[in-house]
C-alpha cells in the first residue's frame, strides 16, 4: 500500500466563495463563525453542503433558527436548492419558514395583496396549512388563480406551475358544487387534470360520513390534506337539490361543540351558501337571548343573499339529530316570503336554555357534533 505524500489541496471557488469558504476553515479549527447574519450565515451554509461540512450545516441551521424571523429571511431560506433544504440538518429551517409565513398571512382577506406578491415557494407555504382562515375553499380556489395569472401571464406556463405546483394546495373535496362545476371550464387547467379532481372531489361528496372518516383517516399520515377543512369563516354544508315535482333543496350543517361553546354570548357562525332557484341562501346559528329576553339560548336562522328585487317564497322546516334515536326530529316549521337581505328563523330551536342546550347529557351532541337539517321548498 502506497502512503500518500500530499501537502497541499488546491481548489478552485468562485470570487464570490471566498469569504464564506474562510469561514467555513474557521469554523472547522474554531467550531464558531466570525459573521452571523442571515445571508452571512446562509452562504456558509451552502459552502458547508458543497465541501460536506455536516456539523457546520447543523450549526448554522440552529443559528438561522433562533434569529427572529421575518418575511424577507423566511423567503430565503424557502429559495434553498432542494438537495440543501430537503436534507435532516436544514429540514427544521425551512419548517420554521414555512410555518412563519403561515402564521403570518393566515387571515388571507387581510393579507391578501401581500400574499398576492409572495414568490411560489411562499403562496405554497401559507396554502399547506390547515389554520388559514378564509371565507371558503372557494375563496381559496379563486386566490389561486389569482396569483398564477398575476405571476404567469402565458397559458403554457400557468397550466405548468398551477398542475405541477399549487393544485395539490386546493382542497377540492371542501369546495361547493357550483364552484366544481366552473373548474370544469376553466382555461387555466388542462381539461384531464380539472376533470379527475372534480370527479374525486364528487366522489367523496357522495359517500357515506363513515366512508368519508375512512377516507381522510387513509391520508392521514400522508402529505395530503385535501379532505382537511380549513379554519373557514363560513361553514360548509352538504346539499342534496330535487326539481321535481318541486324544487327543493335538503341542507346539512353540522358544528362541533367546540363551536357553539364559542357563540356565547352573542356570536353568530354562517354557513356556505346554496343554491335554490338561482337564488343564494345561507344559515346562520346564533347564541341570542330567547324571545322574553330572560336567557341565553340556541338559534338557527335562514337568510337569502342580496341579489335583485326577485321575492321568494319558502316553506322551511329544521330539524336535529337527538338522542337516544338519532335521528333527525323537527324542530320548527314556517314558510317565508324573501326579498333578499333578509333572514327568518326560530330563536330558541330546542326551547331549552343555554347552559341545558350545552351540556355534557345534552340530546342535541352526537359524539360532540350538533348536526342540523334544513329543507327548502320554494311554493308554487
């Protein structure tokens, strides 16, 4: 065996490598960096990946982490070339930047035109979470194609980034009916791909509840979170539509006790709209004071969204799955000429008070979900 004589290494470095590389050489006679700020930091970091420098990766990615973190640092550590962010030792950096963004633009009606400026890998950091709050999923869609028409004003391109990238973000299954059906004929994706999401999002529609807690339990400890409701400003619903031999639409909204522990005392949740005769109509579930004022109980309201002068009139009727049966029972039954804007219901659903209405033997929770029924039958 031949012992090597070596003495000397030369290697070759951009201009630009320079000092980061000195400090790399610091760091592996020191175990400290002279420099540590973020882009001082992040060029040793990638010294340290090229010349496989591990404990020097893992000490700058701790120090990256525990600076404050802001938009501008966060987007840097995201635009990482994938074999660096993806690796054990950067993995928690860009977790940190990813869940900062989130955090940050989570009220996306809030933030929207700074979002609407974020780089792909940061609209793709605040679409990945489950907390982002937002009228719909609807919304969510339409956000969508908002930035990649902002970003990428040629089809090709958009059709690219949109299935290559930001489609997975879209949780179609959470999307309404009327939505699904526009992505069908929407440019912006190519027909095969727009077609097989909206069926699997009608597919999971039209199963069972049990089959569908099967379904999200199968991704569950996936990447996935298309069948994972966001934190939603409007509630969504699941509507079965007849027009014959009148039209009618059968309405389910279920809240979670957690929910309506959150109306007291005077707070309001508003479900997704529907459809009925071309007109819009939504619930709304309330804490009020009952019809005497004398205690807080349930209510649950109907409304038709503002859209014309068109009057409507509706035959209504709510209903609640009770124990020990549980199944739905009426609760309340009226009819109602809407003129748009307004809303009709019942103050006191369960003629109960609050607290009864609220309790842990309460009838109305079936393994801590409240689930209602509205039917709609627009009178001829």
């Amino acid at each position: 065996m031949n012992k090597s004589v070596q003495r000397h290494v030369t290697i070759q470095i951009h201009a630009s490598e320079e000092a980061a590389l000195m400090d790399l050489l610091n760091f592996m006679y020191s175990n400290s960096l002279p420099r540590t700020t973020p882009p001082d930091l992040l060029d040793v970091l990638m010294a340290a990946d090229k010349f496989e420098v591990a404990s020097c990766m893992r000490y700058c990615s701790r120090l990256l982490r525990n600076l404050p973190m802001t938009c501008e640092s966060a987007l840097l550590y995201l635009d990482l070339p994938s074999t660096i962010s993806m690796g054990d030792t950067v993995q928690p950096l860009t977790d940190a930047a990813k869940k900062f963004l989130a955090t940050r633009f989570k009220d996306l009606s809030k933030f929207q035109e700074e979002v609407l400026n974020l780089p792909l890998a940061g609209i793709t950091a605040v679409l990945s979470s489950d907390n982002l709050q937002v009228a719909s999923e609807d919304a969510v869609y339409d956000f969508v194609l908002k930035w990649a028409r902002t970003h990428y004003s040629k089809l090709e391109e958009r059709r690219e980034i949109l299935s290559t990238h930001l489609l997975r973000f879209i949780r179609f299954p959470c999307m309404s009916c009327r939505k699904l059906k526009k992505v069908l004929g929407c440019n912006d994706f190519d027909t095969e791909i727009a077609s097989k999401v909206v069926l699997d999002a009608l597919f999971f529609k039209a199963e069972a509840p049990y089959r569908q807690r099967s379904l999200m339990a199968e991704e569950a400890n996936t990447s996935s979170r298309r069948f994972v409701e966001r934190a939603y400003k409007y509630r969504p619903v699941k509507v079965i539509e007849f027009e014959s031999p009148r039209l009618q639409c059968i309405v389910y909204l279920d809240l979670t006790q957690g929910e309506c522990a959150q109306l007291f005392p005077a707070g309001r949740v508003y479900s997704q709209a529907f459809h009925l005769g071309g007109q819009g109509f939504f619930l709304s579930a309330h804490c009020n004071m009952d019809q005497q004022s004398s205690f807080h109980c349930f209510g649950l309201f109907l409304g038709m969204q503002e859209k014309g002068s068109v009057a409507f009139a509706v035959d209504y009727e709510f209903a609640s799955r009770t124990k020990p049966s549980e199944e739905f029972v009426s609760k309340y039954k009226g009819n109602y000429t809407f003129t748009g804007g307004k809303a009709v219901g019942y103050r006191n659903l369960f003629s109960v008070p609050w607290s009864a209405f609220m309790d842990n033997d309460s009838p109305y929770f079936i393994n801590g979900i409240l689930h209602l029924r509205a039917e709609l039958t627009i009178k001829q």
